[in-house]
C-alpha cells in the first residue's frame, strides 16, 4: 500500500482502478493510460468494425454490432434488408449500454422497434448486437469464458495469455430465445453477480463442478467427447492477438499523450479479462475485454438470513493467484535488471578459422579486432560450454576472471534456486512468439504512427486543421484533383461528425478514429479497384515512403 505522504520512487505501481491513481514518473505501473476507455463497449465495437471493414473473414469472431443511438437508423435499415433477403432468419439482438457491467441494463430483442430509447438506463447509449442463439452448453448449461491476458509491453507488443481460465455458468437450463423466455436472465446471461441470486447457484468447492468452474476442466470434458481441443486453443490465442491488434492503435495515442516518448516515465503492463463464449460448434466468439477483471479469491456466502462471510473460492484461487504471481514474475524488476547486465556483458567467440582450443571471454569493449567475432549472450555461452563439457559450472569457463564470471552468472540466472521452487508460468508469451502470421493485420497501428507524427504539440490525442494540412503536404496527397480546400472540407466534415457521437469533449480536432475514417476515404479514393485493405496498404507505403525521403532531404540540409 501507498502510505499516506511517501513519496519514494517504487519499482512497480498496483493500481486499484487506473493508471491515473497516483502521478508516477517511473517504474513500471499495472494500467495502461486510456485502456479503460479503449475497452468501453463502444469504443470496442468500432475498433472491431473497422478491423471487420478491413479483413472480414479475420474478424468474424465478433458479433456484428451498432452503436445506439446513432446508428439506430443503420440497423433498422440493414436488419430489414437480411431478412428480406433470408426471410427463414429469425434473428435475436442483446442491447448493452456503453459503460455497463456485471450484465446491467441488458436484455434481449426479437426485432429493431423493441429498443427502449427512453429512461434513464435505455437513453444511455448502447451496443446492440447480434445475439449468439447457438452456445456451446455443458449440462444443459450456457456458460462462458473469462480468460486473463497479460498486455506486458505496447512497444514492442507482448501478450502472455493464461493457461487457465474460469467458466461461469448460467443456472437455468438453456433455450433458443422466444418472445416467452427472453427475459430470463438466469438462462441467457453468464455473469456470476447475477447468477449468484438465483437459487439454483452452486459454490464451487472444486475445480470442476458447480456454476463457476475452471476452463481446464471443462476442456477435460470436451476432449474426453473427442473434440479437437488443440484447435480451440489455437483459435483463442489468435482471437485475443487479434483483439488486442484492434485496440493498440488508440492505446498508444493514449500512451504517447500521458506518457512523451523520450523523457523520463514509467513503462506499463495489465492484465486484462476477456469474455470468450463457446458456440455449438467450438468457434470462439468475443464478447467483451474488462480492464479491470475482479481478481477475489473469496465469495460470500449467506450463513443465515441477511449474514454474510467471506468463504475461500478453490477455482477463483487455483486460478488468480497464478495469474498475479506470474505477472510480478514476468515484469520483476530484479530480472530487468539483471538482463540489463546480460546485455552489457557480450562475450565473443573468436572467428571458427582461428578457433583456439579454449574460447576466451572478452568484455564487449575489448574485442580483439584482429578476428572476426561472434558474439553470444553469457547465459548461451554458460548453456554452449556446459553443453559441450568444456566446463562444469560457471566459475570453469576457460580464459574468464572466475570470480567476476560466477558474479555475473548469478546476476543472469538468479540466485540460486529462487526460480526453482516457483511452479512453471501459467502465462504463455503469444507475442511475438506468432508475430509473423499476424503482421499483415497490423495497418491501423501503421496509421495511428502516422496521426502520432502529425499531433504536433506533445500531450494531445487530437489532430489540428494545421497538422492535417501538413500531414497531407509532406505525404504529397494533394494534386489538381484534390485541392487543399478539399482537404480542409475532408477534416471539417469527418471531424465534426465525430465530434457530434460525443464521446471526449475535452479536446477540439480530429480523434484517431476520425483520421483512420479519412485515411481510408484518401485510399479508396487513390486505389479505386482494390480491395480496402490493399488501398489502405498501398497508401500506407506511399506515405510511409514520401516522409522516409524527406527525413532523408532534411538530413542532408542539415549536414549542408
Ligand atoms: P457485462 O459487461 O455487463 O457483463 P457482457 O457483454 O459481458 O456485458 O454481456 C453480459 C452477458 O450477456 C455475457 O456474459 C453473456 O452471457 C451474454 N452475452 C453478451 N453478448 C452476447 C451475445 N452477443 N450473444 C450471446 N450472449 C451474449
């Protein structure tokens, strides 16, 4: 806890809600700026759609969504279009205000014109979306999945995923909707605060029975029915790398605003709750990314009427602590430090032509330049003469000061045993480790890089006519078919549309969204028989290649 008054640097910050809690200026800190507001169900929602609008077959894991109530015309619109064209769809929508959680302010609908637009709770806006009629239920059960991912790094990305997860089970049996059941929120929604009133909840005294149990022993399950749950997995991995390559382009507006590249700062890690429920067929779908997951490994329990005691919860603990325990692992500051030190320390192996019989160490500025070295981290080196039998621990590798060796050994690998008593991570890296198949997914960060360049003034999230105009004269989009007074009518009427939705009032100009939306508006129009990605790609390297050559010219000027 942060005593009351200290104001001592720490080398890790928890915070309970945000990443604004405290005003910290170094060290690492659990919430990303601006991820609150990144995984808003709104916000969400058009992250995925313009991911939709980009790569359809790739995010087909999300539900299709509108927002409410500026969108209410377009989903009236293109609801009465599918059913014209399938009249057998007899589809059901779940409306779920912005900002709402534990399942409050929800409920389901047959058709567009049962929408509530009045009261407090419905004129809030809202997502609504396709309902999924078809889940996955274990005894009769719907249930879903709360799996917890750990964000370590936005620059470079890094995501750990855990190996194990919570099912949370709703506690009616389960029906398709119809007008009758529609309201029964014990058989449609799996959030456990509501479920938890219903008489048919049982608390979980172990890992795999009652209505929350562990994701692990419902995967059990599946494989002992012979599903291919190997493939699930893989999906789930790909769902959540993918989400989060959805929702990295705001977050790093949020980053470089709180948080300027180059002065001194804190660096950031979270770990995030995604909502994952299982269709009939084994594809899993996103619900929703909580920012602030509950990590309790307790629930209470009513003993007599109106008595409550906080009793222990197996699967909540086997589960959470885990997840906890392993983060502080993952983003100890004692390992930084002593990777640090590893990278300071490069040892060379001289040029194979040359090979001595016993290698030497060199520290990395005293290479001896007349061979060619190559260079290898100590812990590869220990690993490659213990390997080899060249040495039997640390302090025998030939040609090294023994003492300093087993010094820095211990500094690379830990005091001795430390590691060892521990249990093997619960959170397995994702990224980078699958970075290459994800790669060609990532032209909205690319885009955002571009808004972060043109931002100008440091702290801002929004773009300025001024630096829009400047935006499209360094990457040269205008010519006599797009006049600068086109581009400012582009920036006027994207901009002030976005504005209208209302979301952050506290800045005038141009939000990332709104400059992704005009982006794409240049592309189309630039690349006109190309699918959008391919637009957007190609006017991503146009742009990327016109600021690469000015960075060149205004080098030269300089050196000139
Ligand atoms: P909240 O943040 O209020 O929990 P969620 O988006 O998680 O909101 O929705 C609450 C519950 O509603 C989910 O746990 C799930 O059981 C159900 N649900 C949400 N969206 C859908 C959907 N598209 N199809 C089927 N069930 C859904």
């Amino acid at each position: 806890q942060f005593p009351f008054g200290r104001r001592l640097p720490c080398d890790i910050y928890w915070h309970g809600v945000s990443f604004h809690d405290n005003n910290i200026f170094s060290g690492q800190v659990n919430k990303f700026p601006g991820m609150m507001e990144t995984v808003r169900k709104i916000t969400l929602s058009r992250a995925m759609r313009t991911m939709q609008d980009l790569f359809p077959l790739e995010y087909n894991f999300y539900p299709r969504s509108w927002i409410l109530p500026e969108e209410l015309p377009l989903f009236v619109a293109e609801v009465r279009v599918m059913k014209d064209s399938d009249p057998s769809w007899k589809p059901t929508f779940i409306v779920k205000p912005d900002g709402g959680c534990q399942g409050d302010g929800i409920y389901l609908i047959k058709d567009p014109s049962d929408i509530r637009l009045t009261g407090s709770i419905q004129s809030r806006p809202a997502v609504v979306q396709e309902y999924i009629c078809k889940p996955l239920l274990v005894d009769k059960l719907k249930f879903d999945i709360r799996l917890y991912v750990l964000l370590k790094s936005l620059e470079p990305l890094e995501i750990y995923i855990a190996k194990d997860g919570l099912s949370r089970f709703c506690t009616e049996p389960y029906q398709e909707p119809t007008l009758k059941n529609l309201h029964q929120v014990f058989m449609h929604l799996t959030n456990y605060s509501l479920n938890i009133h219903s008489e048919n909840f049982i608390h979980s005294d172990s890992v795999n029975t009652g209505s929350k149990r562990t994701f692990s022993s419902i995967l059990c399950r599946l494989s002992s029915r012979g599903a291919d749950v190997k493939k699930l997995w893989s999906d789930i991995i790909s769902l959540v790398i993918k989400t989060i390559i959805a929702l990295t382009p705001e977050l790093k507006v949020y980053y470089q605003s709180d948080i300027p590249a180059g002065k001194p700062g804190p660096t950031c890690f979270q770990i995030l709750g995604f909502d994952i429920l299982l269709m009939k067929n084994l594809k899993p779908m996103l619900l929703e990314v909580n920012a602030n997951p509950s990590m309790r490994i307790e629930h209470e329990q009513e003993l007599s009427p109106g008595v409550f005691e906080n009793v222990p919860s197996p699967v909540d603990e086997e589960v959470k602590v885990a997840v906890i325990r392993d983060t502080l692992r993952l983003v100890d500051p004692q390992k930084k430090k002593r990777k640090d030190a590893q990278g300071n320390i490069c040892l060379c192996l001289p040029h194979p032509k040359g090979f001595t019989k016993f290698p030497c160490l060199y520290w990395e500025g005293m290479k001896d330049k007349q061979h060619k070295h190559h260079s290898l981290k100590l812990s590869l080196k220990l690993k490659f003469y213990l390997k080899l039998g060249l040495c039997s621990s640390p302090e025998h590798v030939p040609g090294s000061s023994e003492s300093l060796l087993a010094e820095r050994a211990e500094e690379v690998t830990g005091p001795r045993g430390h590691e060892a008593a521990l249990p093997s991570l619960c959170l397995k890296q994702v990224f980078p480790k699958y970075a290459k198949q994800f790669s060609y997914l990532r032209l909205v960060d690319r885009v955002a890089a571009l808004f972060i360049r043109f931002l100008g003034v440091k702290g801002t999230t929004k773009l300025g006519p001024t630096g829009f105009r400047t935006f499209i004269r360094n990457c040269k989009l205008s010519n006599s078919n797009f006049s600068m007074a086109a581009v400012d009518i582009l920036y006027i009427d994207i901009t002030r549309r976005w504005n209208s939705m209302g979301i952050d009032h506290k800045e005038s100009g141009m939000c990332l969204q709104a400059f992704v939306e005009a982006f794409f508006c240049l592309a189309q129009k630039k690349y006109k028989s190309l699918p959008l990605h391919e637009q957007v790609a190609s006017l991503l390297e146009f742009c990327e290649c016109h600021l690469a050559a000015l960075a060149e010219r205004r080098l030269l000027w300089g050196w000139g």
